[in-house]
C-alpha cells in the first residue's frame, strides 16, 4: 500500500479522505480491493456503480443476459442504446466512464455450480445481486464452502432486505431460509412487479456493507437482517438467531460440501 496518489485520484476520492474513518489509508484499501458482483441488473446496477465511483480497485460482473427495454425502469447501468448488448458489457463501459481507475472484468457467463468456486476464488467479497433462489443458495453454498464473505440482497414490489455473511461470524442464507421455494411458490418481479428506487435502495445498501466490510468499519449486517418497506417508510434490523447448528452447509455436520448442479435447478424470476 506504499502507492502514491495522482492529483486526480486526490481530487476524485476528496470526499473519502477527509473522513477519519477511510482517509488515505482507507481509500488505499478500497483501491486494493476485489469484489465481485453476481448479477447486473437491478440490484447489481446501483451496487457496482457505487463501489466504482468509490474506488475499489477491481469489480468482476458476471451475467449470461443482455440488455431488454424492460430492464431500463430500475437496470440503471444500462441506457436505451444498450438493448440487445450483453449487460456485462453495458456495465464495463458504464464504470469505466464513471472511473477508469477500475479494472473491470467482465464474465458473460451463468453463474452455475461448475464454476462458481472458480468465479469467486480471486475475489475478495462477493456480492449477491442475482435474480433467482437457485442461485442466491448457489452463491450462498460456495462462499460458506470457501470461506468467503458475501452480500445477499433481495426486492419485490415495495420491499427489499439484505444481509452479511462473514465466515465464523453469524448465521448464513441457508440457516435463516433452509429450503429453497419451489417454482412458481414465490412470484417473480415480471409476476409481481417492483418499484425501480426500492432495488436501487437495496443495491445501494449492498454498496455500503461492502465497503464497511473492506475497510472494517461500524456495524456490518452480520446477525441481522435490514427490511425495508417503501410503503410505510419502515426500515428495521431484525435481530437473527446464531448459526444453526443444523444448517446443511454451515453447522456442526453439514450435508453439503460440494455443489451438487442438481440442488440448484429453477427458473430464473427477474430483478
């Protein structure tokens, strides 16, 4: 961390290195960081812009989809003349006219069991941003698998939540919703719908506890889990239960310790 400062990088990150809690050494930090982002679509959108304009050296994007016109009400990475490009592409000339100091890497690819350890392996945070249970429990798996920390986020219609999780620190997905839905079971935002500002609210959340989580900074969402319903304006931190000592991928004897491609099989719902 002995890198020295561009007058444009000082200017650009001013507003960082006047708080004494990131300074030069934090931003040095954010700089030196890897996360990775699983999705770019609603959730992923908010969430990568703002770990770029914030600095954090390398994000990987990893999406199998291109860009539709009906991504355009909350996608906010992607712009009318991107429809029919591949939204890791979209996003990687997005961040890199927001900030060039990034070094994006781009994985037109869906995030399977084949090859998420592999995906996940040089990153040093992984952020949930995916659009469906299979691979929220997929990612889920593979970072408790692999001691790595990650960042779920989730929104329907009018609401949105997100948790932590750190290795060794509180409980995973997995302990909190054990069993994935069965399909059609929890309707999709195309069913359902959602409000575009509730998913930038959640993505941009996800941003914060990445970059608390870089930086070891505050309260991480780590035993917690943060609702918010736009309806009411009612945001809570809902206390979590401890590990479960049962949990299949977690606890004391766990059942999975490998990614079976047949625990994780259901259609995609779109966020």
């Amino acid at each position: 961390m002995n890198m020295a400062f561009t007058d444009d990088q000082l200017e650009r990150y001013s507003r960082h290195l006047i708080l004494k809690e990131i300074g030069v050494r934090g931003q040095k930090k954010l700089l030196a960081a890897k996360v990775l982002v699983i999705g770019a679509g609603g959730l992923g959108s908010p969430c990568a812009m703002y770990l770029a304009a914030a600095g954090v050296g390398t994000i990987g994007i990893v999406d199998d989809d291109v860009v539709d016109l009906s991504n355009l009400q909350r996608q906010i990475m992607h712009g009318t003349a991107d429809v029919g490009t591949p939204k890791v592409e979209s996003a990687r000339e997005t961040i890199h006219n927001m900030n060039p100091d990034v070094d994006v890497r781009a994985y037109h690819m869906r995030v399977e069991a084949s090859n998420i350890a592999q995906l996940i392996a040089d990153y040093d945070l992984v952020i949930d941003a995916a659009d469906n249970f299979s691979t929220k429990f997929l990612i889920n798996d593979a970072c408790v698998l692999a001691g790595k920390p990650y960042i779920y986020g989730g929104a329907l219609r009018f609401e949105g939540q997100l948790m932590d999780y750190v290795p060794g620190c509180g409980p995973c997905y997995r302990c909190i919703f054990r069993d994935m839905p069965a399909a059609g079971e929890v309707p999709s935002c195309k069913e359902a719908g959602v409000l575009g500002a509730v998913v930038g609210v959640i993505g941009s959340m996800q941003a914060v506890e990445a970059v608390k989580l870089i930086l070891g900074l505050g309260e991480p969402l780590v035993a917690r889990l943060l609702t918010v319903d736009a309806l009411s304006m009612r945001v809570r931190a809902v206390p979590l239960p401890e590990r479960e000592a049962d949990c299949p991928v977690c606890g004391d004897h766990p059942t999975i310790t490998t990614l079976d491609p047949a625990n994780y099989i259901q259609p995609a719902c779109e966020i």
